[in-house]
C-alpha cells in the first residue's frame, strides 16, 4: 500500500503528511504483526513521523 520515498514525502503538504500518517496507523492497527503490509506500513509511519518532525508539525 506505501511506497514513499523521502524526497516524496518532502513534496507533500502538511495536510496530506497527516492523511497518510492516520492511514498508516489504521493499517498497523489492522493487520498482523509479522504481515508484510505490517512491515510497510511501520516503515511508511516512520519516515511520515520524519517529516513532520522535520517540519516542526506533530502528529496528531
């Protein structure tokens, strides 16, 4: 389901950093830890939480 990179996420605007960080945490939420889609989405979570960090921005 993610596939960002982090020049990609630098292109995003704050409200779609969020959108993504919300739909990560669902997927985390919904899916079995040792799941490949688990794995992605924990990935995907961290350079989110990144790049918000870097922007100042906390996630909510």
């Amino acid at each position: 389901m993610f596939r960002l990179t982090k020049d990609g996420l630098k292109a995003k605007s704050e409200a779609q950093l969020r959108d993504l960080f919300q739909r990560a945490t669902r997927e985390i939420a919904s899916n079995p830890r040792l799941s490949a889609t688990f794995s992605n989405a924990s990935t995907a979570l961290l350079m989110i939480r990144d790049e918000l960090a870097r922007r100042g921005i906390s996630p909510q």
